[in-house]
C-alpha cells in the first residue's frame, strides 16, 4: 500500500529526530561521567600522595573516615596485615568501582616506595545522582521527541495541504469540450510551476482536439460524398432497365457493397464523435437473420461455402435488427478473410459462436474484440483494420458481449453473447 507524503515526511522526521536526541544524550552522559570519572580520580590520586607522605615506611597504617579507607602496608608485611574486605581478591595495580554491601566505592591498588597502598572512597551518592539524571535527561528527550512529533504534524498539514489542493484540482479534471483550468495562486513557487504546466497541457490538448474534430467533420463529408455519388449513379443504372441479368447481378453486389461501405462508416463516423448510434429494437429470429447475412454474402463472396450453420436452438432477440445484421456481416467476413479453411457458425440458447480454422488472431486482435487491452480500441485501428473496430463497436453498442478464445490445434472462436437481448429459446430437432 502506497503511503502518503505527509507519512513519510513524518517518519522521516520521527527517525532523524530520535537518532539526533539519543546521539546528544549518549555523548552528554558519556563526557558527564569522564569528567566525574576524572575529577574522584585526580581528589583520590591527591588524598593518596598526602596519606603516603605521612606514614612511618615500616609500620601498617590504616585511615578511616565517612566515606573513605586507605592503608599502607609495608613490603615485609603483606602476608600478615588483614585487608578490608573490599580489597580481597584484587591485586595492583588496580583502580575500578567495586560494589559492597549495596554501596559503589571507588577503589585502587598502587605500588608505592616501601610498601603497598589502598584507598577506596564511597561514590554511591554520586552513581545514585547520576542514575537519577540519567533518567532525567531520557525523560526529556521522549518528551522532546513527543513535542517534536506534534509539531512536525501540525508543520506537515499545513505543508501538504497546498500539494493535497492541486492534486484535488487535477482529479476533479474531466474531459469536455472545455476542460476547467487549475487556478494558480499558491505560495509555493514549485507548485505553481506544476499547475502552469498542467494548464499548458490541457491547452496543448484542446487543440490537438479541436484539430481532431475539424478533420473529422471534413472526413465525414469526403468520405459520404463519394459513397452518395456511387449510390446514386447505381440507382439510375437500375431504374434505367437497360442491364442484362449478369449485369444487374454485377449491379446489384455493388450496391451492397456501398450500403455496407456506409453503414460501417456512419458507425465508426459516429463512434469517433462520441455520438449516440441510434437504434430501433424489434423481434428477430437469429436465425432467419443470420441465414439474411449469409445470403447477402453469397452475391459478393463466393467463398461463403465454406460456412456451415449448426442450429442447437431457435432463439428470438429483441434488438437492432439493422445493427445485428451489420455485426454479422463483419464477424462472418473477417472469419473468411483470415481462414481458407471451413467455418462453423453456432446457435445454442445464450449465444452466437463463429469457429474458424485458420491460423487465428494475434494478440492484439483478440484484446481489442475481447475489450481486455489496457489501451483503447482506436489506439489499435492501425493494426487491426476497420471490421475489427466496427465489431467492438456494434458489440457494445447492442450490449452483447463477446467472447474470444483460441482453438487447438489452430483457429479462432468468437462467441457473442445474447445477454438481455433473449424473448423466446426453443430446441431444434435433428
């Protein structure tokens, strides 16, 4: 899961913040206790030269007072002096804490002119303060991590809340005919240069939408015109009766080629507008219709042979009759075109399949029929050719989602589904 900025920078600062406080606090109680450690030990070196100085070179001597021992024992009587017992067991020389009955002491053991020497002084008051202070100081640095907290997310909000307001701005963008600028009034430099160069993109965009449409609509009119002239012209050779019947069968595959040629293009005309395709439903036998299509494809493709209709029910559709036409014209056409093998054509009681056995559709074929492509369809139209982009678009139109899949050991199953478009299934005999 991705986090937000403002996490991180809390986190960042969270981290950096505590590695700063116990860096200061180790130091701080690491030089604290050198210094300590330095001053018991020069004021116990001084009191150690003071004592030695005064004591007889051949007799023991032993000094006590609150919070200090030290004896001096002569190097011929080691072996019969008692020492104290928070001397035992140490040899010199020596200079370390050593615990005692619950009390620190800070002892040493020196080898001095004449004999042996001892001292120790009492520092459970200085280690208790110290321990105290110890604690002290990490209380303040939580307590100063906890402010610095608190602070860093008050500073983050408001820091954030410019970024979260263009980032707002840039989501509620919707694609119109015309797209709302992002206001660039903020403190921050780097984000007005960021809402300066979104506006510069939406400019760009709009233009190159504008440019677009224009070609559109110009492309809409040359490509109607001639089609219209090609219409007409055929017309009037019918209507002037003069054509034979090989000529009128010439005539009248060129007809449907052109009602067809239109058809496709009102389709994908409209659809690149973004235009509502007008429909008109009404009852139909799948069937019948198909049998139409099939028809309509013997007069301008004589490989239409090879199509064999297998009925496993007779099913009546409430649809655009016209649309379904146009749809299985196209699927049909493409199933001939990439095979030169036979194709079956499928009705069973949810839907249509059309099973070819050529070499199949690539990849990027099957996405765009499948709707599956991370791109858009007209992304594609280059490398898929305009049936392809007219089967989408019927197929969505119509809501009959389709269904595309790879045969073993080779070919193409395209399955369109009814879905709501069902009145009436009934079994067929065999």
């Amino acid at each position: 899961m991705n986090r937000s900025i403002s996490t991180r920078i809390q986190w960042l600062v969270a981290l950096v913040s505590a590695f700063c406080l116990t860096t200061v606090v180790l130091v701080s109680l690491l030089a604290h206790d050198g210094v300590e450690r330095a001053m018991l030990g020069t004021d116990l070196m001084q009191t150690q030269e003071a004592l030695v100085s005064a004591a007889s070179r051949n007799v023991p001597m032993q000094w006590s007072a609150p919070g200090m021992l030290a004896l001096y024992v002569p190097t011929g009587t080691v072996d019969q002096v008692a020492v104290p017992e928070l001397f035992r067991g140490l040899t010199a020389p020596f200079s370390d804490d050593v615990s005692v009955d619950g009390k620190t002491y800070l002892a040493a053991i020196s080898q001095v002119d004449g004999g042996m020497f001892y001292i120790a002084r009492d520092i459970t008051l200085f280690e208790n303060e110290m321990r105290l202070m110890e604690r002290a100081v990490w209380g303040v640095s939580v307590l100063i991590l906890i402010v610095a907290l608190v602070l860093t997310r008050i500073g983050v909000v408001r820091l954030v809340r410019p970024i979260r307001v263009l980032a707002t701005l840039i989501d509620r963008t919707k694609p119109s005919a015309s797209i709302d600028r992002v206001p660039t009034e903020f403190h921050d430099s780097a984000l007005n240069s960021i809402a300066e160069n979104f506006n510069l993109f939406l400019r760009e965009l709009e233009a190159y939408i504008d440019r677009e449409r224009t070609l559109l609509r110009l492309a809409s009119h040359e490509l109607r015109t001639p089609i219209a002239v090609v219409t007409g012209a055929l017309n009037v050779m019918r209507d002037r009766g003069a054509l034979g019947e090989a000529d009128l069968r010439t005539l009248t595959r060129a007809q449907r080629a052109a009602q067809e040629m239109a058809g496709n293009l009102e389709v994908v005309l409209k659809a690149g507008r973004r235009e509502e395709i007008p429909t008109r439903e009404e009852r139909f036998s799948v069937s019948e219709l198909l049998n139409e299509a099939l028809l309509d494809l013997t007069s301008v493709d004589s490989s239409v042979a090879r199509i064999s209709l297998i009925e496993k029910n007779a099913v009546t559709a409430l649809a655009d009759r016209t649309l379904v036409k146009m749809l299985l014209l196209n699927i049909l056409q493409n199933a001939l075109r990439h095979t030169a093998g036979a194709v079956e054509v499928v009705v069973t009681s949810s839907f249509l399949e059309v099973r070819d056995q050529g070499k199949g559709l690539d990849g990027s074929r099957l996405d765009l029929l499948a709707g599956s492509g991370a791109d858009d369809l007209w992304n594609k139209r280059q490398s898929s050719g305009l049936g392809l982009i007219v089967v989408s678009i019927l197929a969505e139109r119509l809501g009959w989602p389709i269904r595309v899949s790879r045969r073993r050991p080779e070919g193409t199953a395209i399955q369109l589904v009814f879905a709501e478009s069902i009145v009436n299934v009934l079994p067929v005999s065999l």
